[in-house]
C-alpha cells in the first residue's frame, strides 16, 4: 500500500493512499524539494531547489538545476519512472518545475508541474 504525501487520513479514518500516478507524482515533489541532509537515513537525498530562489538569475544556473534535478529523478526514481525533460524556472520568490516522464510500469506519458514560493 502506498501513503499518500503530505499524510492525511482518509474518509474512513484510515492511512490515506493515492492511486499509482498520484503516488508517483509525490515521490517526484518529495526529490525536488528535500534538501540534502535533511534525512538522517538519506542525507544524500533530495535537489534542494528552494536554494535555487535566492541565487541570481542566468542561463547556466538554469542548465545546471536541471541536469541535478534530471539526475536526482533517476537516482532516486529511475525503477518507476523514465525522465523525459525537466524545466525549471525561478521568477522573484516562486520557483516553478515541470517535469515531462514515461511511468516505466504503464508506458504513459505524464506532465507534472510544481510550484513553491518562499
């Protein structure tokens, strides 16, 4: 059984858990937006894109966060899903994701956006 991220309880007072493309999606925000070190078990885990907003906008930072985040995708996830393209894009405080994949199991094709602000 998958949880559902952020955990919550469902209807009938149970674990909720999400279906396969829901849980996917959650595992791929939880990678994006963990920072290394933030796990005790995991400390490698995680992009620590939240850093990317207070970093001074050019081209090269851009390139550079998407080839850790394309990265930390396949090292973190590359049993469940295969990385198509990942745009990032920091505009004042919001940092906005998308990340284009084939879910490995099924074949389909997903567009997945994520969006924080600090």
């Amino acid at each position: 059984m998958d949880i559902a991220y952020p955990f919550r309880i469902d209807s009938r007072g149970r674990t909720a858990s999400p279906d396969a493309k829901q849980h996917i999606r959650d595992l791929i925000e939880q990678v994006l937006f963990t920072m290394p070190g933030e796990r005790v078990n995991r400390p490698d885990f995680g992009c620590g894109l939240m850093q990317m907003v207070f970093a001074p906008n050019s081209s090269e930072l851009a390139s550079a966060t998407q080839f850790l985040v394309q990265g930390q995708l396949q090292q973190w996830l590359g049993e469940l899903i295969q990385v198509e393209a990942v745009k990032v894009e920091c505009m004042q405080s919001t940092l906005n994701v998308t990340v284009s994949y084939n879910i490995r199991r099924t074949l389909q094709q997903q567009l997945a956006q994520f969006s924080r602000e600090v």
